[in-house]
C-alpha cells in the first residue's frame, strides 16, 4: 500500500519540485510513488518515480506537444496511471490542481479522479498559496474556476495549501463572471493550510562568492528587458559574474559569454549555489520564492504579468513590505541598478517568521489520512 502523486512535468518544474519534498518527506511514514503524467523532469527523487512518457528533448517543443495530445497517447498515458496505481496499491493519491488551467489535459485528469473514486481511494488536492493558475486567455478564466471547484466539491476528500493563510490566505476575485467568493466558502471546510514547502535542510545564506544569478528564461517580455537591463550595467560589476539561466525554447544560446556575462543552459543544483551568492534576480514564482524566504538570499523578484496572471505579483508585494526581499515591476526596470546596489553591498534581508515546514506537515497530514483509509 502506498501514497501516490500524480504530477506533470512539461517545461517548468513547478509541481514536481514541491512534490519532490512531499513524497520524500511522506517516504518517511509509508511506502509511496510518483507518477508524472508526461515527462521525467531534471531533478533527482529519492523515491520510486513514473514517468509515463519518459525522457524528452526541447529540440522542437510544437512537434512534443502534438506528439502528447493525440488519442493514442491520452490512451496510452490513462492506461498507465491505472496500471501504476494498482501496481503500487495506491490509498491516498496526491494531485495538483494546476492542470485544470490547461484545458487540453482536464478531461484526462477527470478519468484519473474517476478511476480513484471507482477503487475508493482517498483524493487529496494540492495547490500552491494563491487559489488558481490562470490560463493565459481571458475567456478560459472562468472555466477554470468552475472546473477547479467541480474538482474540489465531488472528489477531492481535502485540499492542501502549500501556504501560510497569516501572510496570503486564499482570496477571492471579484472581476469574475464566477463567484469565486462563493466557490471558496464551498471548499474552505476541506482546506488545510499546510505552510510553506521547500528544502528544510537549505542553510543561510553565506556569501563566498560574487556571483549574481539572473534566472528569469528569455521566453517572455519581462525576462528580454531585463536580459537588455544586465548587458547594459554588467560593465559597472567588474568583480561579479551575471549567470543567466537560458530558459525553454532558447536553451540553445547557453554556453556563451561576453566578458562577466555567462550565458548557460541550466544550473545543476541552482537552490545549494544561491547560498553562496552574491545576490539573485529572478521571477517571483513558488518555488524561488520560498528558496529565497528559506536561504534568506538577497534578492530582487520581478512578477511576472504577461497573460494577465496575477499570482507572482501579488504574492510579491503581500511580501515586500516584511523586507524579505526587494521587488522590482516591469515598469520600474530602469532603477535595477539601484536595487542591484542595495542587495549585493551589505543587504540583510529579514527572516521568515511564517510557516516553513510546509513538506513535514503535509507528509504527517498525508500519513494519517493514509492510517485512517
């Protein structure tokens, strides 16, 4: 018998790096299993992992994406999770619920959900500290509204927010055809604050270096203004390195460098090297956003705000006024210098004094859901 998590791993890791901490932390207590609906993301498990369609490249991401979505493979990806869940002898399945932003893969997650609901397993929603990951297009907004609370009200047993409801309780947004005040009344006697999920083991951060890490991709409009920003000032740092991370579909310009600027395609171990930088700018998404609160790394985060998301930006300035960070909008890119200055000559940011053990308490959570199934 085992607790299962089921994942997706595309192009951002999202997920699958909280999963990671979970699933360790929960192996603790009880067997347990992950399967990633897609692919093996670039991180190491020490746990049992699945991924239904192994490893991939990003050498033509338009032909990946047509290649998932055809019949034969949705097929083939359902066939495998019911194979894995009985292998494993799965209690207690642990699913995001991001995917529901991602029409293309709802329906497929539906049949997962029924399959649990068919076998009695217990179904337990994960979710970061902000309620939905909007799709970029407007007119899907509400769908995903509906469709997570759909999701919410008829299978999930609870919900675990990874998020500590004293800074960022879950709110509700009025600019909606759906009643999304409504919808959080419906769930709130099912959801469970679970605190912030990271790497419990990472240190303080202690500088030993000067290198500055920019990990902000190149796919988006923010990210190429900010790229112009550091080629334009890096001159003024002659003793620093700016290692920038090339994210996705530009991967392949990494491995270059023009004087302190290095242009590389991924950064092994990127969470144990912040700890030694000199500073770090970067988007203000879940994941570097508690690795930045836990290392107390001084940081600039720039929330991103194309397609209208508003995840990163709230979570960003509910933020800042605690110093934990500075933050810096697309509109304000021309003072990146002057916070540049302020977070890598003396800069202490302050310590989080909310929830951090988001990974223990969800693996003791889950192991006495498991107990009681």
């Amino acid at each position: 018998m085992s607790v299962g998590f089921l994942t997706q791993y595309y192009r951002g890791l999202g997920h699958s790096q909280r999963i990671k901490f979970i699933a360790e932390k929960t192996a603790e207590y009880t067997d347990v299993v992950i399967m990633d609906q897609l692919f093996r993301p670039p991180i190491e498990y020490k746990v049992p992992h699945i991924a239904f369609l192994g490893d991939y490249t990003l050498s033509d991401i338009n032909k990946v994406f047509q290649f998932i979505q055809q019949p034969a493979m949705i097929n083939f990806r359902i066939k495998q999770f019911i194979e894995t869940i009985e292998k494993y002898k799965v209690k207690v399945l642990v699913c995001e619920g991001f995917p529901f932003c991602r029409q293309q893969f709802a329906h497929e997650y539906f049949r997962y959900l029924e399959e649990c609901k068919r076998r009695g397993i217990k179904i337990i929603i994960s979710v970061r500290d902000f309620p939905w990951d909007e799709p970029h297009h407007n007119q899907l907004q509400d769908w995903v509204l509906y469709t997570q609370n759909i999701v919410c009200k008829y299978y999930a047993d609870s919900i675990l927010v990874h998020g500590d409801k004293r800074i960022l309780p879950l709110i509700s947004d009025r600019t909606k055809q759906a009643n999304s005040v409504q919808i959080i009344k419906d769930i709130e006697h099912i959801v469970k604050y679970t605190g912030y999920v990271c790497d419990e083991d990472q240190p303080i951060h202690n500088q030993k270096d000067n290198n500055i890490y920019v990990s902000t991709g190149l796919n988006k409009d923010e990210s190429v203004l900010l790229f112009k920003k550091i080629a334009e000032i890096a001159h003024l740092y002659p003793n620093h390195k700016f290692i920038m991370p090339i994210a996705n579909k530009y991967n392949t310009m990494g491995g270059r460098r023009n004087k302190n600027i290095y242009l590389v395609e991924y950064v092994p171990e990127l969470r144990k090297k912040l700890t030694t930088c000199a500073g770090y700018i970067t988007y203000g998404g879940y994941n570097a956003t508690v690795e930045i609160l836990k290392g107390q790394i001084p940081s600039i985060l720039v929330p991103r705000q194309s397609g209208k998301k508003m995840e990163q930006f709230i979570r960003a300035f509910t933020f800042e006024p605690y110093d934990f960070y500075k933050v810096l909008t697309m509109q304000e890119f021309d003072n990146i210098k002057v916070l540049l200055d302020k977070i890598i000559y003396g800069y202490k940011p302050k310590p989080f004094k909310f929830n951090l053990e988001g990974a223990s308490n969800t693996a003791k959570f889950l192991s006495e859901i498991y107990n009681e199934s």
